[in-house]
C-alpha cells in the first residue's frame, strides 16, 4: 500500500518537473449578450466553458481549469466571490447543462463547493437563440474539486481527476462542455450597459498549473491554448429609425416622396457641387455616428462625447467626395456606442441597424427669356440663367446659345455667368435684334448637362403677332376742363401708343401702361386710342388698332357772381344791368334762356358776362352746362329791384254791397294800397294789390275788396281816387262812363311810359 500511495506521488512531482512538447488541447470560453429590459427582474447567467483537442482519443486523466471574474460595471450579484463553478463533467451519465428553458445548477462532484442560488431567469446560449448543450460524459466517478482562491476572491477553479482510469478520450476538433460559470445579476441593470469578464489565468513559467490536461502516464502535464475571454454583455444595440435622421440642401426645397433633392452649383464658378446638411436627433445615449455611402472615400464618425440630444454635419462634393455627381446617392447612417465602455470598440458595426438615406440630383434646367418681349421693329437683348449644370471642361462652357432663325447671327458660348445666386447661374445680354423682323423668326435654345448625366435643353420661340389694344374706356378717369388727363392703355405686341385728342397727337412707348394728354377743353369730348404695330406678314406691314372713348366730364359748378348796378339798387324800369359769372368745367350759360358770353378761361374757371335789362323786380336765375350735357341751376343768382310808378285804379267788379275785385296798374313786382271807405264801414279797408311781372313796363294787379253802398275807393300816393255812388240808373250810367274814361288814362300812360 505504502508503494501505491508513494509511485503516484512521485509521479505527480515528476510531472511537475518537466512537460515534453506535445499538441496543445483548446480551451474556448462562452460569451452571451443579453438585452437590458431581459433581466431587469435579475438573475444568472450560465457561461460554458468547452475544450477540444487536435489528436484523436488523446487518453486524458485530468483536467484542470482557472479563471479570474472582472465586473468593473457592478452587474454581479453580491461581487466576483461568489461560488460560481459548476462543474458536473465526466460523470457516468451526461449531466443536463445549457437547455432552454434554462435549469440551475448544481454542483455533483464530492469535493466541490455548493453553486450560487438564482433567484430570478436563466439566461444562457440556448435561452438567447443558440444550441443547448450537455456536460460531457466519461468513465464516472471522478474526483472533482471547484474552489474560489482565497487570496484572490475573483479566481475560480474546477479540477477533474480520475484515480481508475481515463476522463475521456476526445475526438478530434470535438468541442466538450467541461464547466459553466453560474453568475448571478443584481436587478436594475436595463436602464445601463455593462460587461462581465472571465479570462482564463495565465501560466507564470515552466510547466501549466492553472489550465491544463494530464495524460493517463500520470506524468505528461499540457498546458491549454486559450482565446478570448468570456463575457457576460448586458447590452442592447441602439438602432438608427426612421425619422431620426434629417437631411436638407440649403440650396434646394425639392422633396420627392421622401428622396431629397439636391442642386448643384459647379467648382468652376466657385460652387462646392452638391452640399448636404445632416441632422441626426435622439443621440443623448449615443457615443458615436457613422455616415458611409454616397461616394464618400472614407466612412464620417461623429463623435459624441458631451452626448448632445443631437448632432449636425455638413458635406459637399468638394470637400468631400459626396455626393458624388456620377449619381443619386444613398446613405447609411449608423448610431453606436462603445463597449465595453472605454474599450474604443463602437457596436453596432457599421451595416448594422441602420438608417438609410436617399437623395436625387434636381435636374439641370435653361431658361431663354428675351427684354423685352419681341415685337416687330423693336428691339430686344437675350438673357439666359442655367441651373444645376456642371461644366463641360472638354469644351470650356456650360452651355451654348444658338437659334434656327434665317436671321441669326452665330453661337454664344455661356461660359463665365455674369452673376450667381444659389446655385442659379445669370448671363445677360447673351444676343441683340435691334429690329426684329421675320428673319429672326424661330426657335432660340440652350442644352445643358447635370448631375447624373441628366440633361435638359431650354427654348424661346420667336413669333410675330399684330398689335392687340385692349385698353378699356370704363377705366378713364373724369375730365377737368383746363386739366391734363391720364389715359390708361393696355396691349400686346405694341411698338408705340399714338392718343389723338383735339387734333394733337400725343405719342408713347409700347410698353407705356399710361399717355397724358391736355389740356382738356370743353369743345372736345372724345379721345382715340391707337396700339401701332406691324403684321406678321413677310415683309411686316405697320398697322394699328383704334379705340374711340367718350370722356366723362366732372360735372360743372356754379363760382362767384356780380352785377352792375350792385344787388339792392333800385333803377328805373328798362335800366341794363351788367352781370357776371364764374363758372367751372361749364360749356355755356344761359339766363332766362338768353345766352351769357365767355369772356376768359383759367385751367377750369371760366368768366361769363351778359348784359339785361330790369323790367321788373325778380331774382334772375343762371343754368350752366357741362362738356356731356350735365346742367347745373345757380339758384338766386343776381337781384334785380325797379322803381314803381304811380298806380292807377282801373276799375271794380262786383256785386254793390258784397265783395268786389278791384284792378290797378303799375309796376310788376312793386305792391299798392288800395283804401275803401263807406258810411257801411266802421274802418277804412285797406288792401294791398301785388302787380305781377308781366315782361312790359306797366302791369295789372287785381285783389278782392268789401264792395258797399256810396264807397270811395283810392289808391296810396293820392293816385286816381273813384267814387262809387248808390246805383240808380243814373248813376249806373255815371260809373260806367267814369270805367271808360279810366281805361283811355291808362292806355295813355302805357304809351307815355
């Protein structure tokens, strides 16, 4: 027994001496991402650990394995001290490992320390999409230690030893589940990212003590070739989604469905090409964007250290390749993060969840635009603008400026603009007629070429017409006497305006909107529009179109008045007054229909005279009339006052001892007291008789008196005093010869008179 115990101690110690060179068996360590929002509730994470070997059934007897556990993020449940190591290998039966849903484990190997307990979900490959894995079997029974080292609290390690016999005998490039790290995570972890590394513990020197395999000789110890440390990725890729991402040319307002347009403004006149301003929003959690595509050389990172809730960056062909005139252009943009933090690795890589950008080339245009428009016998210069071209190096132009008109003189070439603006480009003054005529009949163009070889031709066609006069009467404005006046005109294809008015012509460009003509009389109350211009016959014949407009006057009004003798003056009957009147936009007057006489004329004020004769007592009233026949009364306008003469009584009709009329001559206007008195009469009647205007020098004027028994009956200013006596037939025969001497009186005093 002493030799048995003491042989396998020897060669233990041998093996720790020297270890030939043999084919190294592998070691690979598991690494899983989960999401965040996946373990907000906590739980454990099953990371495998698997060896492979490069030679067939390599007869192994131990196997031994250590790692250190880093979680520089805090995501570890109670730390990196944890009882982590299950390793439940070798056993007789295959022992359930990675499986979906997940199962915790515990360890089954007589010298192993008790696992860790899950108190929430089990995550592991095959829980997140990948195979499910058992623990290798073999010939049972080993002995198996898995302990934490105690100096250093983040170490693990697992030792499997078969004191009988053979572990396994591995097939070659056959990867075995040999252990799994159960680490338990603290809840609270979907609102950060983090990492958690176990990485295998390398070998100080001489032979391997940490991860390695010993053959069934008891001596041979090889060391296992070890890749990348194992991880546990609490992270979630961020994505780039629609609506994020906005793009816009300053140039440019052109949206296509969604494809921006884009202009161009060509590095020969200082342009940058294309330029695009990108505008990339939500990016608070962002550590960096990746702008590739488009003809950019080289992908763009934007960085984002200070973590802006958005970021900007502005290209153009000339500064950076893109976009690319060859073509439209799409764009991937790409929003990142670095992990592990710090690490300078940036996930998602580009090409992952990406935003896709497209973007068109607006299309060149030319356009012809002649000044002005061409009428013939006028002239008119060419002016050219291009748009979105690129420049033809191979020919040193942008563009040509040619015509299929008999008459036109040769090519411009468009070559350095005479201004820009945008990305627009001017030239003025490109071609002159001085005259145009039917020569110079045709179609004027310019072909040009964009971006993306798009190409685009502008055109004019020249074309004569006849004139069109549309200008419309309604729109004359009212006509003061005296005044000038301003003739709105409308037209087409006009080379002058000709406006006759009161036998004077008055003439004005064709692109004139408005003629003024004056001063306006009186006499003359139509004006006649012409639109001159030519035929569209070869040769052009000269013609016009006419418009004949009635002028619509401002009615005339009524200005200041005089006469001589002065207004309240009497005269003598047959006296000539001298009167006077001003008037304005007034053709003639007329008093009591007879004719006043124009006697002088200021702008619109004209002076009126007429000389009348008083007859009576009377307000004389003026009628002025205007250039279209508006007529205006200007009402009391002179004041003519007669002296009266004496008054005669004519005679009395009536009924004796009633009513009478009585009848006296004298001056129209003037007014009479006639006086009866009678025995019957307590009081004398007076009664006063208006004597009427009856155009001649003495008039008769009757009114209704008392009509007693022996009444005397006189008129004031002791004129003709009657005598009505009681009516016997002698005396009826007296008043009958006393009416008929009184009629001869009076006809004598109109004859004296």
């Amino acid at each position: 027994m002493k030799t048995k115990i003491i042989l396998p101690l020897f060669l233990a110690v041998m093996a720790l001496v020297s270890t030939p060179a043999f084919s190294q068996p592998a070691l690979r360590i598991g690494q899983i991402t989960i999401a965040p929002g996946d373990i907000t509730g906590g739980g454990c994470v099953q990371v495998p650990v698997f060896m492979s070997d490069t030679i067939d059934n390599r007869q192994i007897s131990q196997v031994t394995v250590t790692f250190d556990v880093a979680d520089a993020d805090g995501l570890i449940e109670g730390g990196v001290s944890g009882s982590f190591m299950i390793a439940n290998a070798f056993q007789a039966t295959a022992q359930a490992g990675l499986t979906n849903p997940g199962t915790d484990l515990n360890n089954l190997g007589t010298g192993s320390t008790g696992a860790v307990t899950c108190s929430g979900g089990i995550f592991n490959q095959a829980t997140q999409g990948g195979a499910a894995v058992d623990f290798v079997g073999g010939s049972g029974g080993p002995q198996v230690f898995t302990f934490p080292d105690g100096g250093n609290p983040q170490r693990h390690s697992a030792s499997y030893a078969s004191l009988v016999g053979t572990l396994i005998e591995p097939t070659a490039g056959t990867e075995y589940l040999i252990a799994v790290l159960e680490i338990p995570i603290s809840t609270g972890t979907a609102s950060r990212n983090g990492q958690v590394t176990i990485t295998p513990v390398p070998e100080g020197g001489g032979n391997p003590t940490n991860n390695f395999v010993t053959l069934d000789d008891g001596l041979t110890r090889i060391g296992f070739t070890v890749g990348d440390p194992g991880t546990i990725s609490i992270f979630e890729a961020p994505t780039c989604v629609a609506g994020n991402v906005t793009v816009d040319d300053p140039n440019s307002d052109v949206n296509n469905g969604g494809v921006v347009g884009v202009d161009w403004l060509d590095p020969q006149v200082g342009g940058t090409g294309g330029v695009l301003d990108f505008t990339f929003a939500n990016t608070t959690d962002i550590d960096r964007i990746v702008l590739s595509g488009g003809g950019l050389a080289t992908a763009i990172n934007i960085d984002n250290g200070g973590n802006a809730a958005s970021l900007n960056q502005s290209i153009n062909t000339a500064g950076n390749g893109s976009p690319s005139a060859a073509s439209n252009n799409t764009y991937t943009v790409t929003y990142q993060v670095e992990f592990p933090p710090g690490s300078g690795t940036f996930l998602p890589a580009a090409g992952g969840s990406d935003c896709t950008i497209e973007t068109a080339w607006n299309p060149p245009t030319a356009t012809i635009t002649p000044n002005p428009t061409p009428i013939s016998g006028g002239s008119t210069d060419f002016s050219v603008v291009l748009r979105n071209v690129v420049y033809d190096s191979g020919n040193s132009r942008f563009s040509v400026f040619t015509s299929n008109a008999t008459g036109f003189g040769g090519d411009e070439t468009l070559n350095a603009p005479t201004s820009t603006a945008g990305t627009e480009l001017t030239y003025t003054n490109v071609y002159n007629i001085a005259s145009v005529d039917a020569d110079d009949i045709g179609t004027y163009s310019a072909a040009v070429t964009g971006p993306n070889s798009q190409t685009a031709t502008g055109t004019y066609s020249l074309a004569l017409e006849p004139p069109q006069n549309n200008t419309d009467c309604a729109n004359i404005p009212q006509a003061t006497i005296g005044s000038n006046l301003t003739i709105p005109v409308a037209g087409a294809n006009v080379t002058e305006w000709s406006v006759i008015y009161n036998g004077t012509t008055v003439t004005a460009p064709g692109s004139a909107t408005e003629v003024t003509i004056g001063p306006i009389v009186g006499t003359a109350t139509s004006v006649e529009i012409r639109a001159n211009g030519f035929t569209n016959d070869d040769p052009p014949v000269a013609t016009f179109v006419a418009e004949t407009c009635t002028l619509d006057f401002v009615a005339p009004t009524c200005g200041a008045q005089a006469q001589d003798p002065v207004a309240g003056t009497q005269v003598d009957v047959g006296t000539v007054f001298t009167l006077t009147l001003t008037t304005t936009n007034a053709v003639s007057v007329t008093i009591n229909g007879v004719n006043m006489t124009e006697v002088s004329t200021a702008g619109a004020d004209t002076n009126w005279t007429a000389s009348y004769t008083a007859t009576t007592n009377e307000m004389v009233n003026a009628v002025i009339t205007g250039a279209d026949g508006d007529e205006v009364t200007c009402t009391a306008a002179f004041d003519i006052q007669v002296n009266c003469i004496n008054p005669t009584i004519l005679g009395v009709t009536g009924t004796l001892g009633g009513t009478g009329t009585v009848s006296v001559s004298g001056t129209g206007g003037c007014s009479y007291d006639v006086t009866v008195t009678a025995p019957a009469l307590a009081t004398p009647q007076v009664v006063a008789v208006a004597i009427p205007d009856c155009g001649d020098p003495v008039c008769v004027g009757t009114a209704t008196i008392q009509y007693p028994l022996d009444a005397t009956i006189s008129v004031a200013n002791g004129n003709t005093i009657f005598t009505v006596p009681t009516l016997g037939e002698w005396g009826l025969i007296a008043f009958i010869t006393l009416l008929m001497g009184s009629a001869v009186v009076m006809m004598r005093r109109r004859r004296e008179v």
